[in-house]
C-alpha cells in the first residue's frame, strides 16, 4: 500500500490517479504491512513533520519513497524530502516528482509498485515451503 501525505493537495491527486491501495498519514497511524511512502517537501529540502512521526512508528516497513516538491526551489533542495527518507531510512529513492508530475511519473511509481509488493509476496512463500 501507499501511505502519504498532502498538505495542499497534489500528492492527493497523485493518488487518486494511481489507483493503488493507500492510506492518510494520521496522528498515530501504525501500520502492520509493507508500504511505499509518499510525501510532499517542506522547509527547504525537509521531510513534513507529520511524515517524522509516521517514520518513527513505522519506518521498519517502508520499502521505497516518493516525493512531490517545487523545482522552482532549485536542484539542492528539489523534492529533498525524498532524499532525506532514503538516506536516514535506507530506502530507494522511487521518484522525484514535479508537483502533479506527468503521465511518465505515474507509469513508473505503478511500475515500482507491482514489483516491489510482487517480489514481496513471493519471498512470503518461499518462507512458508521452507517452514
Ligand atoms: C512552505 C513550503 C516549503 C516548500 N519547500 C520545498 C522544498 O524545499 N523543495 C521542494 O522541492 N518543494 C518545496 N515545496 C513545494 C511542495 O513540496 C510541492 O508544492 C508539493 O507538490 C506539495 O504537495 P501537496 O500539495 O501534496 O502538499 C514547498 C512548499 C511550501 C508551501
């Protein structure tokens, strides 16, 4: 699933265009299965503090990060809050997205998407014929 955050609304139509299983990051939200994470950028380059949080309770679950910002911002801090989740959190950095982003955007989070949770759950089984 996609957990993300949006604060004035593009990350949010991002999501609705995927359509992929996704949740609102909320105050408390823990999660119990695997997940992409999706954020906009705030500060200069920074990781929005609700997504903190969220990391802190549930960062042992992320399997990539997807990030939204301004390029009008300038190249070092362009969609720095991906770059800051997969660095502290070693995570691939999936997609750096300009605002809404375009149709090639899309394509390629569903794409990392379908791999990520496919080779998921074929690990899963393999552990359970070894079991
Ligand atoms: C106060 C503020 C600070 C921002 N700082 C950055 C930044 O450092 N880098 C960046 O790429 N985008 C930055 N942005 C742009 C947002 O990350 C971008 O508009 C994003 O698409 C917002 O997603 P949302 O509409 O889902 O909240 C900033 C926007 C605001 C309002």
């Amino acid at each position: 699933m996609i957990a993300f955050a949006s604060r004035t609304g593009n990350v949010r139509y991002i999501v609705s265009r995927l359509r992929l299983p996704a949740i609102e990051i909320s105050d408390g939200l823990k999660l119990s299965e695997p997940f992409l994470l999706f954020t906009y950028t705030d500060g200069l380059g920074d990781v929005p503090r609700a997504v903190t949080q969220f990391m802190e309770r549930n960062g042992a679950l992320c399997r990539g990060v997807i990030a939204s910002g301004n390029s009008n911002f300038g190249h070092l801090v362009f969609g720095g809050a991906g770059d800051a989740v997969a660095r502290q959190w070693r995570v691939p950095l999936v997609r750096k997205i300009d605002l809404r982003g375009f149709a090639e955007d899309y394509e390629e989070i569903r794409r990392y998407y379908e791999r990520c949770f496919r080779e998921e759950r074929k690990s899963d089984e393999v552990l359970l014929e070894v079991k």
